[in-house]
C-alpha cells in the first residue's frame, strides 16, 4: 500500500497536467476511436504518455460520457502498452449541460454556448484525473455547480445597470465552464496531495458584454479565493487550463497575475508558453499551469511537445520528500 512507503524512502513522483484535446465532434465518436485503435491521435498521446510516465495526471479536453466508458477503455488501452493507472476519477462537467435558458444573449435557445458550459453535446471536453496512488474519493470536492453570482468579488457582466441575459440568467448562471474540483491523493512523498484543477472557458468568441472573459477571469479567481480562505494542512498543486496567459493574449489578465504571485505557491515554468493556437503567435501563449505549493520540493520538470496529439503541452514535475 501506499500508506506504508515514507517519505524518506520513496522516490520521487512525477505530477502533470495535460489539455489531451480528445474531443471528438459528437457523443461516442472518441470511445469509437479508442475501441478502433487507429487514431493517428491516440497513438501520439498515449506514445506522449509512454514517453513521459507520470505517476498522476490531470487531463482535460476529454469527453465524458456517463457511464464512463471512453475513460474506462483509454486506461485499458494505457495499461496494455505498459503504463496502467488503477485508480481514476471523473464527473459530468457543465460542458453541453443544457440550462434552457439564453446564457449567451443572442435571443435563441439551444445554442453550444446556452449550455452550462460551451458544449455541442453533454460531456464535451471534460476532464479527468488518472493516478497511481489511491484517489480519496469520498474526500473529493467539486465546485462544477458552483454559480457564478455566489463567487465573492464575481465581475459578471452588467449592462445598462442589469445582468447581462436578465435575472433568471444571473440567479442560474453556473461559475465553471467545465469543473473545478479539489482531489486528494495519497501519495508516498507527501502524504495526501490536494490536486486543484479546473479548466477555464477561453476569453474569447463573445460581444462587448465580454460574458467569456470576465468568467475566463473569475474562474481563475476562484483559486485565489480558494487558496486564500484554506485552512487545510496537506499540500497541493493547482494544475489545468486556465486559457489566459499573464502577459500576452486576450483575456483579463489581473487573476492569474494574482495567482502566479502567491506566496503559497511556486511556479516552476516561468513564463514559457505550453500552447499554440494561431501560425499569427508561433511563439505560443502560456495557458496552461502546473503550480505546486511553496513547501513541496521540486527535483526537476518539463514542459513537452506534441503538435500529433494536441495544441497543448504536457507540463510535469518531479516532487520529492522535503527532507530527504
């Protein structure tokens, strides 16, 4: 077991996060893709996965279906070319959650962005953590229904003095786009690890309302918050997309500002970009984050590339015990 290796003695562990992409144009096609064991795809990212071996993972860009069953198959297809996880979590994301409402403003129900969060189906793009080492179940947290309005200091969009879409609107509006969960994780160099992930809507592909980047914003913000009012004594590492980079890029850019410059966290990466959308920026933006905090040790880390697998890098690194 897990709990009986201490931290003088283990090695170190490696913890990434990665946006896969694996998202497919409608429900079922990736569990399909899996199944067929063709996809050009597939085979970088689990030839990514081989390559870097990391004992936990947070993906996100996967989609999710309700009885988990691309998930289930993506594992089986990990473990038979040698890297099993036995233990994984996922949940509905918000992602393609009808909310029969006009969230998006345009005077028609029904559209991908009237979903709780952007989706063309229910499931699309959602998230999922794979590990190693035992996942506390019973002591996850998930803030995916957390509504926006209930965040304190939110910068929801108001125009002409009154929420934008209306009030029905604003008392449904839901905070995250796709999740936001806290995952504790027992390991054998810290203990139990909180991983908090998330992936944030892009602060793009709206109207002068700026609906996506004041939520691109305030789910970044959520962390801040979070962090601020934690009086939990285990480490953690925040990790996930937040599609705002602090310095370039659109996207109000003050929360992540904020975060990056915690004193409870380290930022191993500096400033380097992890993702490329646009042959316009072939430098790329930094959008996506792996933030240990400040008490866990860092050994070494990476950020690598597959342009076969997705737009995104996979970030990593290697914690090991605080007194070795």
């Amino acid at each position: 077991m897990c709990s009986a290796i201490t931290a003088a003695t283990a090695d170190p562990i490696r913890i990434a996060t990665f946006n896969a992409e694996l998202t497919r144009k409608g429900p079922g096609l990736l569990l399909r893709d899996i199944l067929k064991g063709e996809d050009p795809q597939l085979a970088a990212f689990t030839a990514l996965m081989l390559d870097i071996r990391p004992d936990v993972i947070a993906l996100q860009g996967i989609d999710y279906d309700l009885e988990q069953r691309a998930l289930t198959e993506l594992i089986k297809a990990l473990e038979k070319a040698g890297l099993p996880y036995p233990y994984s979590f996922t949940a509905a994301p918000n992602a393609g959650q009808a909310s029969g409402l006009d969230l998006n403003g345009n005077g028609r129900l029904g559209d991908a962005d009237d979903a709780h969060g952007f989706g063309r189906y229910n499931g699309m793009g959602g998230m999922a953590v794979l590990s190693r080492f035992e996942i506390l179940h019973d002591a996850v947290e998930d803030y995916t229904t957390l509504l926006w309005r209930d965040l304190d200091g939110h910068i929801f969009p108001i125009v002409d003095g009154e929420p934008f879409g209306g009030a029905e609107v604003f008392a449904a509006h839901r905070l995250s786009s796709r999740n936001h969960w806290v995952i504790p994780i027992a390991t054998p160099v810290s203990g139990t690890l909180r991983l908090m992930t998330f992936h944030a809507t892009p602060p793009l592909y709206d109207g002068s309302e700026d609906r996506n980047g004041r939520r691109n914003h305030d789910e970044v913000a959520f962390w801040n918050r979070y962090i601020a009012q934690d009086t939990g004594t285990d480490p953690i590492i925040l990790l996930g997309t937040a599609n705002v980079d602090p310095k370039r890029g659109s996207g109000r850019c003050c929360a992540i500002q904020t975060l990056l410059g915690s004193d409870a966290l380290q930022n191993p990466f500096g400033d380097t970009p992890t993702a490329v959308f646009s042959d316009k920026m072939p430098d790329g933006l930094q959008v996506d984050y792996l933030l240990p905090s400040s008490d866990l040790r860092i050994t070494t880390q990476g950020v690598v590339a597959n342009a076969q697998a997705s737009r995104h890098s996979l970030l990593w690194v290697d914690i090991a015990p605080t007194n070795p």
